[in-house]
C-alpha cells in the first residue's frame, strides 16, 4: 500500500515513467503477499496481519509523499499596507512573489502571491510570520502551471521525468 500510494500521487503529479516501475513492484509485492494470506485462509492471524500491513501501507506511504514533498505551493498573503519591505525579503529568499495593493475592511492591504516548492512550505510560513506575525495567509498546491517565475526549471523537471 506505501507503493501505491505514492504511484497514485506520481502519477497525479506527472511522474509516468516513475509511477509505472513502482507498479510492477507494487504488483509483486501484493500478489505474494495475497498468495500467502489465500493459501493460509483457516489462520485468522494471517488476515489480520494483512489488513494490518494494508493500514500500515498507507500510512506510511502518506508519511513518505509528505517528506518527499514534490510538486509546489502557492501562498496568497495579505498583511498591512504599510509592511511594504516584505515582497523585497522574500525575493531575497528567492521566493518568486508578485505583490499589489488593495482595500481591506481596515484600510490599504498588501497582497502577494508566492510560489514555493512544497519542501519549503514550513520554512515560508515560518519566516513570513516572523516578520508579519498578523499575515493572513492561506497556501494551496496548484494543479497547472504556465510559465512565471521558477517555471523554467520546472517545466525541464517534467520533461525528463515524464
């Protein structure tokens, strides 16, 4: 179940040719260990050991996709007008960020829009509040990209991946 959890989150994110070796081993590895589990139907503990396993898989597997971590984030960011140095930080960080201005129930807001590998997601959030300690923030994965800063080098990942 590890195995197919991170085939299907390959596979949702564009990694094919990786996605397809990990399903032959997947497939292995399942068939043995169903072959084990219909061979020995009259031990109860051989069912339970596989249901246990299957949950651990997944679990596991979760564990796994969240420390490899793949793929990007995007962070809408609204914090005081007046907090205009932020945009000028995080580029500095080597963040892509596209910043503008906008009215708030209080006043003028600053807006930005971040991009960030999904690796970085903690350390963004971290360092944001750090110096915006009352930023709304709100992150999500985009599904598609089309060019934009970072774009390059991910479009060339994809290509040899696929």
């Amino acid at each position: 179940m590890t195995l197919f959890t991170l085939r299907m989150i390959l596979v949702i994110k564009g990694y094919r040719k990786i996605a397809a070796f990990l399903s032959m081993i997947e497939v292995f590895i399942y068939l043995m260990g169903l072959t084990i589990v219909l061979d020995n139907l009259d031990n109860p503990f051989n069912l339970a050991a596989y249901c246990l396993g299957w949950g651990a898989g997944v679990y596991l597997g979760g564990i796994i996709e969240n420390r490899l971590a793949l793929g990007y984030i995007v962070f809408d960011i609204i914090v005081d007008a007046l907090e205009i140095d932020l945009p000028m930080h995080l580029r500095g960080k080597g963040y892509g960020v596209t910043s503008w201005t906008a009215e708030g129930k209080d006043g003028e807001r600053l807006c930005l829009k971040v991009l960030a590998k999904r690796k970085n997601e903690a350390k963004l959030r971290k360092f944001v509040t750090q110096l915006s300690p009352k930023a709304f923030i709100i992150s999500y994965e985009p599904s598609r990209y089309n060019g934009g800063f970072l774009m390059g080098s991910f479009e060339a990942m994809m290509k040899i991946s696929k």
